[in-house]
C-alpha cells in the first residue's frame, strides 16, 4: 500500500487520507493544496482566532450556531455553499482583515481529513505558499506522516497535492539527505521534480481546471507559489472531538 509507513522510514506520504491507524502517533502533515490548506494558511497568517474544521455542510452549519459570532467559509464542487458568509478562496480572505475572527470551515476533501488529527501526536496544515515553513517546523521529527487531502471526498489521488507533497519531501531531504523515505514519499518527491514547477502541476490538474472555469484563476495563481508564507496551521482536538486550528 502506498502511503503505509514503511519499517525505518522516517517520512510517508498518504496521497489520499488513510485509515487513522496507519497514523497513530506520529506528527501528521496534511495538504488539500487547492484549496483549504492554503486557505487555513492566509487565515492563521492574518490572525483569526481559530478554524474549526467540520466533516460536514450539516456539521458546520449546527456548529456555527451554537458559536455565536462565528462565520462559516467553505465550498461544495467548489462554490459557496448556501448560507455561508464566505466560500474557500483564499484570495477572499488575502483582502480582508481577519484578525480574531473565529472561523468554521468545511470543504469537500480538506477538512473531512483532519479526523486524523485525533490519532497523530500533532498535526500541521501545509500548502506550496507556506512549505518551507512547515519543513523547518519537523525539524527533529522522527515519523511524519504526510496526508494528501486527494479528491472526490478523498477517494482518489490529485496531482496538486502530491506534488505539494513532493515539494515537501524535497525541502526535508535538503536539511537531511540521509532522511528514510517510504515508497509514497519518494513517489511524490518525483511527481515534484518531473513537473518542474507547480504552474505545470496545475496545468495537468482536473480540480485546477474546474476551478479555473468557474472564475477562480486568481487562487490558482496564490495557491501556486512557493515559500511565501511563514504561517503554519495547528490542529488540536478538543475533550468533544472537535478539531481547531490556530497559529
């Protein structure tokens, strides 16, 4: 199985979220690149207060009642969900001031993902905006594990986000080139280095397409850059199992 930690392998790559057993314990790194990671990044970047991440439309709607003042941001088929103050675009939010705002947030792939945060020791959000920032984050960390969020509700791989992944896995190989890798891993390092850059991942991406005709080239174009963010979003869970992300 790709993505399954291998014996001595210091870093796994998932590219679609795995069962939370194969993650147990270990400092998860998950990535839904286009577009709710890199949306938690401008988020946390511009001092929200917390992201709560729901596995739900329902979910988020039921909780952001019971969260007075809160405001409830994310996508379904990429669009704007009835009801909700804001949609999952991060160049949304770029213009905004965002400061100590409490966020409920629920999207198709990326937050129904972070029910593993329950089963990892910690958990990170990545996207190519803030990568090297997380990369210096691990540090020290003996097992990572690196989930893509992937497509269709996490049911098959993306190209955006393991080749987020790979870029990743290459920023952790150039602070350590000894560094153990599974066969996940390695793959996604060279989906990472066949494209050469993350325009032409999007380019052969179905999700960047579709977001592309529904008018949404400008985040393709944010998304797309790299190292540019110092941000990086903490999951925690809460004693009722809810997951928050803060700076």
């Amino acid at each position: 199985m790709v993505g399954e930690m291998a014996a001595g392998a210091a870093v796994a790559v998932h590219l679609t979220p795995p069962a939370p057993h194969l993650v147990a314990g270990r400092t998860v790194v998950l990535i839904d690149t286009l577009r709710a990671t890199t949306t938690m990044t401008t988020l946390v970047r511009g001092g929200v207060a917390a992201i709560y991440a729901s596995p739900s439309i329902e979910a988020a709607r039921a909780l952001a009642e019971r969260l007075q003042g809160s405001r409830l941001c994310g996508e379904v088929e990429g669009e704007r969900p009835e009801g909700f103050d804001f949609g999952n675009s991060p160049t949304e939010f770029e213009a905004l001031d965002v400061s100590g705002w409490n966020m409920v947030q629920a999207t198709t792939n990326g937050t129904p993902a972070l029910r593993l945060a329950a089963a990892a020791r910690q958990t990170l959000a990545c996207c190519l905006r803030n990568r090297g920032a997380v990369a210096t984050r691990l540090a020290g960390e003996s097992a990572i594990a690196i989930v893509c969020g992937g497509e269709g509700g996490g049911m098959t791989a993306s190209v955006e986000d393991t080749y987020t992944a790979g870029a990743l896995v290459d920023r952790l190989c150039t602070h350590d080139p000894a560094l153990p890798l599974d066969a996940g891993a390695r793959l996604a390092r060279r989906v990472f280095h066949a494209y050469g850059d993350s325009k032409a991942a999007f380019q052969e991406s179905p999700h960047a397409a579709d977001l592309r005709a529904r008018g949404f080239a400008a985040d393709l174009a944010y998304a797309a850059k790299l190292d540019v963010e110092r941000a990086v979003p903490r999951a925690l869970v809460d004693a009722e199992g809810q997951v928050i992300i803060s700076g």
